[in-house]
C-alpha cells in the first residue's frame, strides 16, 4: 500500500487503481474510508486514480490530535500527497462531503488546481448547505418506490430530532437511483467504513469562511465540472446550478435517474462525463 507522512506526523495511505493520467480523488462520508468509491464506475478505464484515505479511515493512520480531523487541518494532508506524488498540478475529484475538504485546498492553493470535479458534492466552504426542505424535496420524487411510505417515516423522525440507527438505515434507499442488491450491500458498508469521532469534528463551523474562499474562486482560472444527481438531494441540480455560478468557469451535468452515488447508478455514463470533461484540458 504507498503511502506518505504528513508534516504532523501522520502517515497517510493512498490506492492507485488504473493507468493514464492521475485524477486524485478526494472522499466524502463524511470520513468514510475511500473503498466505498470503487473504482469510479470503470473511471480507471480512463484515468489513473489516486484515491486517498483520509486520516483515521482505512489504511491510513490515525493523527496524536483528533482536532485534525476538522477538514480545513485536512487540507495540508491534500498538499502532502500532491507534493509527494511530485505533480505541479492536479485534477481533483471530491465527493460529497470531500466537496469541502477540495474546496477549501482549491482556496489555499488555487495555482495547484488544475480541473476541479465535485460529485454531488458538498459546497458548505462557500457557504451553501443542504436543507430538510432540500431532503423533502427530493424524497417527493421517490413516491411511487415500494419502499417510499416506511422510509419517509423514518426521515420524518430524524427530522423531528428522534430518530434511531435503524431510522438511518431505513432512509438509506433515498441515497440511491435504485435500491439493488448492489445498492444495499453499498449502504451496508458505511458504518464499518466511517470513522464517526472523526464524522462529528470534520466539518465544524470554525473550518469555513466562506467569504474568502468565495473571493478566492471568483477569479480562479480552473476549471470546475459539478456533477449531480437527478434524485439526490445533496445538492438538488439546481443547488448544484447555485454553486456553479460562484466558479468563473463551471458547469453542472445532471445524471438521469441517479442518486448520491451516480457511479453506481449509471456506471458508463458517469465514467464517460468525468473523463470528457477532463480531456477538454489536455
């Protein structure tokens, strides 16, 4: 497994998966180990994928101090691994809540970024969220599913502030374009793949100014793909639309039919976007 030391310390691990030019990958959870990513609906194909493990997750290890799972301390681990892998420049693709940890590198460190992909990302670092009203939203479009009436019933307890573990995991079908086998062994996954100690600190407010970083990429020269997701709610297409327009030079492509994980929802399609988009700067 290659890996590499952190200025504080920490060794990081990374998996390279496929052959070509890099793309390092950046993933959410938030702090859930990469392998959850797969690789990227066959984007290895295309790409040669550097997929961290962020501190605490997977094979990398876990930091002396736990306030370094806050995602702005996160962002010289991304710095470290660029140094190390000896690029002046790189792609970066960011899911979910990796959204934030690649924004808030990409407002350090602007000259270091050459494309920014965000996958139904997070964009909390320039100050925009997700809301129940967002959730709601997108869960009206699942009525028809025949898992619709017991999952929605469980979001209402989480909404109202009681909901359960067993609550979480009924409301995971609303996550995926289609609720398969392939989609619940996925979600099966998650709770052995996260760190939840570092899931709490990750993204505390203190970690966002979202005024700078805004200022920051209104002028940045990179340009930045969103990608989002027909059903998700995090972001709905036209949050990601919101977030596009604070890039000099983004655009959004809305997957048909898929979720918050659209690599597994329509692998081919998926793969051939982000690769698409990334030959336009080669």
């Amino acid at each position: 497994m290659p890996a590499f030391t952190d200025p504080d310390g920490t060794e990081l691990a990374y998996h390279v998966l496929g052959e070509g030019e890099p793309l390092l990958c950046i993933p959410g959870g938030p702090m859930r180990a990469s392998a959850y990513l797969g690789d990227l609906g066959g984007l290895s194909s295309h790409r040669r994928l550097i997929v961290l493990d962020l501190r605490g997750t997977g094979a990398s290890g876990t930091p002396a101090d736990p306030a370094t799972y806050r995602c702005d301390r996160q962002v010289t681990d991304v710095e470290a691994l660029r140094a190390h892998l000896g690029l002046e420049r790189v792609d970066l693709l960011a899911h979910s809540a990796g959204g934030d940890l690649a924004l808030l590198y990409a407002a350090r460190y602007p000259r270091r970024v050459r494309t920014l992909t965000l996958v139904t990302a997070r964009a909390r670092a320039l100050g925009v969220d997700f809301t129940e009203e967002h959730r709601r939203e997108a869960a009206a479009l699942r009525k028809a599913e025949p898992w619709f009436a017991d999952a929605n019933e469980s979001y209402e307890r989480i909404w109202a502030g009681s909901g359960t573990d067993a609550d979480w995991d009924a409301v995971a079908p609303f996550f995926y374009g289609r609720w398969d086998t392939a989609a619940q062994a996925h979600a099966g996954s998650d709770v052995e793949q996260s760190n939840e100690e570092a899931a709490e600190l990750y993204a505390s407010p203190a970690a966002f100014d979202p005024t700078s970083a805004r200022a920051v990429v209104a002028g940045w020269d990179a340009r930045v793909l969103l990608l989002a997701g027909e059903l998700d709610s995090g972001p709905l297409p036209r949050v990601a639309d919101a977030i596009a327009e604070l890039f000099r030079a983004a655009e959004t492509v809305v997957l048909p039919g898929a979720g918050h994980f659209p690599w597994l929802d329509d692998p081919r399609r998926f793969a051939e976007t982000v690769n698409a988009f990334l030959d336009q700067g080669h």
